[in-house]
C-alpha cells in the first residue's frame, strides 16, 4: 500500500492541497500574513508541479484509467475509494491546480481580513476540484461535486465587493444543491438496483430504455445549473459580480466546467440512448443560450457581467459539441472548455485590475485607458480577440471543431451557431473600443497606473498557454483522442 502511494503522482496531486490546508488551519495564526501567503504558494505551487508529472507520465496509446488506486472506504455497502484519471480529466485537473496556483498571486495584495481563512479555502477547494476530476464511484463524486459549494459560498459571501454579497452567495448555493439533489436521488437509485456505485461497472451495466430516460434527465438537472444552462443561469451573474477577483477566476475558470466534464463522464456514457433521445433538446437550449447570452451582453453596463453572460454564450458551444456524438464535436468541446478556462480567467483579472485601481465596473467610467495604461491594453485586446476565437488563439481550434461535428449532423445548427460567433465579434469589439479608446477623463491620469510586475507576470502566463493551444493544439488532443474514442465505443455499443 505505501509503496502505490508513494509512486502514485495523482495521490501526491491529491495530499499537496490537503497537507496545506490542515497546516494553515492548526500551525498558522492571523498574524503571519506573509508567511501564510508564502505558505500557500508553496503548496499550490507544488501541486501544479505534481499535476504536471501527470501529463509527462500519461500514457497516450490507451483509453484505459490511469494512476488507478483503491481503498474499501465502506465495504459493508460496497463503497470503495477509487480513483484514476483518463485524457478527458487529465487537463481538467491541470486547469485547476494552475488556475489555484494564480489566484494565490492574484489575492497577494487582498484580502485585507481574515486572510488565513482565505487561503484555506482555496486549497480546501482544490483538494475537493481534484477528487471531483478523479474520483471513480459515483457516491464520492457526488459528494465533492457539492464540497466544491462551501468554499466558493465563503470566497463570495465574506469576501465579495459590494452589498449584494450576501444574497448572490445564497443564490450560487441553492441554485446548485438544488439541483444536485435530482443527481442524489439517481445516484441512490442506480445503487438500490445495482448494488454498486463504481463508475467503471456501471459503464458496462445495461440499462432499459425508460429508466435511462429518467435517469438521464436527473443527471442532467444537477449538470444543467452547473454549466449553467437556460433557464437556470439566473445565479451566475449575480455570483461573478459579487465574488472578488480570485473567486470570479476559478468560477469562470473551473467550476462552470462541472457541468461538462459531468456529461462527459456519467451521461453519455451510462445513457448514451437517453443522450440521442434528448440531443435535439439540448441542441435547441444551447442554441438559445448562445443567442440570448450574446444579445444580453451587448445591454450590460457591468464589466463582470459583460464576460459572465458571454460565458453563457461559449458554454452553449460546448454543449452543442458534446451531444454531437461525434469525435470531433466531443474533442472541441474539451478544448473549448480549457480554452474558456485560460481566456475568461484573464478577462476577469483584466476587469479586477481596473476595480483595483479605481473601485468600479460601470464600463461609462472607463474611456481612453491606452493612453494611461497601454501595457493592460494590449493584454486585453489579445484576450478580447481570444475571446472571439480569432484564427490562431486556443478557442478557434475548439470552435472549428465543434463545427465541423455539427456540420455533420444539421447545417442549421452551424448557420445558428456561426450567428453567434458574429454576435460575440460584436459585444468584444464594443467592449474593447469603449474602454480602450476615446477620450481620457482628467481623473484617470491620477487614479490610473498601468499594470505591475506581479500583474504582468500572469497575463503572460496565461497569453502564452492561450497561443500554444491554438498554435500547437496536437500538444493536447493526442492526450484526448483515445478516450473521446472509448466514449464513443460506449456510445456505439449500448445503441
């Protein structure tokens, strides 16, 4: 047993974030600011390293889960700690041990209280985003998936900017027990007539095509709200606006991907008949989330909620390519998803910077920043022109093909979706132009100074993964096909 934990990468992903929240919890005290902060970035740092020893040992030739380990949590009612990770987790789990990583130096200069507090819950949420990406039973997914509410509840709810905190960290947390209790109600039905609650089996368990359907639609009200999908997208907004910089990174960033990987994961392949029966509902939803989400961001004021509602739109992008069914429609939607993740995180620290410097998001105060802050600028036209899957940035590739596995279903549903990247070109560009250029008010040239080392310092992290994806993007799918292949087997051989 030692000797597996000890060789085992992904367990050692898993301990990094666990060791450091119990130290900070019992070794450390309020009055060691900066010792708690190094501290953390120690620990964050070291996971993201042991995150990437993933990749670098990652076998690309098979589809089978890797880095496998078992330990019979609760043997009398035949519940296991499994874990293991694929292609389609494996990036996931990097995504959030380096997002954690750059929220650490993101909050290096706030909060101004309750700082180890702060810090415990990011690596309390780290620890919980990883079992969630890793974790094969579906009794402990269920319950990480919902760990993830406490800490992102707090992050919002003490630490948010303005009134409103309170009440949007209330709406983030019904909102998604909500609905992850239909998910809880499957789960406990899948194990009343199984008798098991490992992922592994349960993809090789045969299922009547009404019981697939019920099933399918508990599952996809738990995912739905995570993702979130129209109609039940009313939260999000209100939990970006509010959060504070860090805690709007990794809710853009990490957990409206939940959703995703969960359809990925459970629903396509334990109901793949239920999947085809309901496509053409999720193709209509994520249609109208991706022309609603544009439309409504055109008519935001609120800088936050300008890239919350455009996350909507690229969201209904990744939903019409996972129920594609199809290679190239499930393959970018992974890459979009990551690509989400990069480009919104920087979108929403550009907007942090600004409400840093001058304690505001209404985009009316913010004209002619190139002329006081041309370093944020370029930043953020690349990030904008990223945004909009401009050729040679990490989302045309998942874009592109995304659209190309909808090509070969309906030319309807590329023409709708086309519309929506031309609706996206329309509120980025606005944006940019409303903020960048014009003319300067005479308080910028006191209030602003452009963006520091530490600041630049990420942007340029976060640019360069955005060029390599959509440079080189190989670099990643070769990691991806084999499983994106093994659910599509699935897919087949249950239909």
């Amino acid at each position: 047993m030692f000797t597996v934990v000890s060789t085992n990468p992904l367990i050692w992903t898993m301990l990094f974030p666990l060791i450091g929240f119990l130290s900070l919890i019992f070794f450390f005290s309020d009055a060691k600011k900066k010792n708690i902060k190094i501290f953390t970035l120690i620990i964050t740092s070291l996971t993201f390293i042991s995150s990437l020893s993933l990749w670098i040992t990652f076998c690309v030739s098979t589809s089978k889960f890797q880095f496998l380990f078992t330990y019979p949590l609760i043997p009398f009612f035949n519940i296991n700690y499994i874990i293991g990770i694929d292609g389609i987790s494996l990036f996931f789990i990097i995504l959030s041990t380096f997002l954690i990583n750059l929220c650490v130096l993101i909050s290096w200069e706030t909060p101004k209280f309750f700082i180890k507090e702060y810090f415990v819950c990011f690596l309390f949420l780290e620890f919980c985003l990883i079992q969630v990406f890793s974790v094969l039973d579906i009794v402990l997914f269920y319950i990480f998936f919902e760990s993830v509410l406490i800490p992102m509840f707090l992050i919002i709810g003490i630490w948010g900017s303005r009134v409103r905190k309170i009440r949007a960290a209330f709406q983030f947390f019904l909102y998604t027990l909500i609905g992850s209790l239909f998910m809880l109600t499957a789960i406990s039905f899948l194990y009343a007539t199984k008798g098991t609650t490992d992922l592994i089996i349960l993809c090789f368990t045969e299922f009547s095509f009404s019981m697939q359907l019920i099933l399918w639609v508990l599952f996809f009200l738990g995912f739905a709200v995570k993702i979130p999908m129209i109609p039940v997208h009313i939260w999000l907004p209100e939990a970006h606006a509010e959060a504070p910089t860090a805690g709007s990174v990794i809710l853009a960033g990490i957990l409206l991907k939940l959703g995703g990987f969960g359809f990925l994961r459970f629903s396509l392949p334990l109901f793949p008949v239920a999947s085809l029966y309901f496509s053409p509902l999720i193709f209509l939803l994520s249609l109208i989330a991706i022309v609603y989400g544009s439309l409504t961001t055109l008519r935001q004021i609120d800088l936050k909620k300008i890239i919350a509602y455009s996350s909507i739109a690229h969201m209904g992008f990744v939903t019409l390519g996972i129920f594609s069914l199809n290679i190239n429609g499930i393959e970018g939607s992974i890459i979009l998803m990551l690509s989400h993740g990069i480009i919104s995180s920087a979108m929403f620290f550009c907007v942090g910077i600004l409400y840093d410097r001058y304690n505001s998001r209404i985009i009316k105060y913010f004209t002619g920043l190139v002329q006081v802050m041309p370093i944020f600028c370029i930043f953020f036209m690349f990030f904008s022109f990223s945004n909009i899957s401009f050729p040679g940035t990490s989302s045309f590739v998942g874009e592109l093909l995304i659209l190309a596995g909808l090509s070969s279903i309906s030319l309807s549903l590329v023409f709708f979706s086309i519309l929506g990247i031309i609706f996206s070109a329309g509120y980025a560009i606005w944006l940019l132009n409303r903020t960048s250029f014009g003319l300067l008010s005479i308080n910028y040239v006191v209030s602003f100074q452009d963006i520091s080392r530490r600041e630049f310092f990420i942007l340029l992290n976060l640019s360069f993964i955005v060029i390599w994806l959509g440079i080189y993007p190989n670099s990643f799918l070769n990691e991806i096909n084999f499983s994106s292949l093994n659910l599509l087997k699935h897919l087949f051989l249950k239909n």
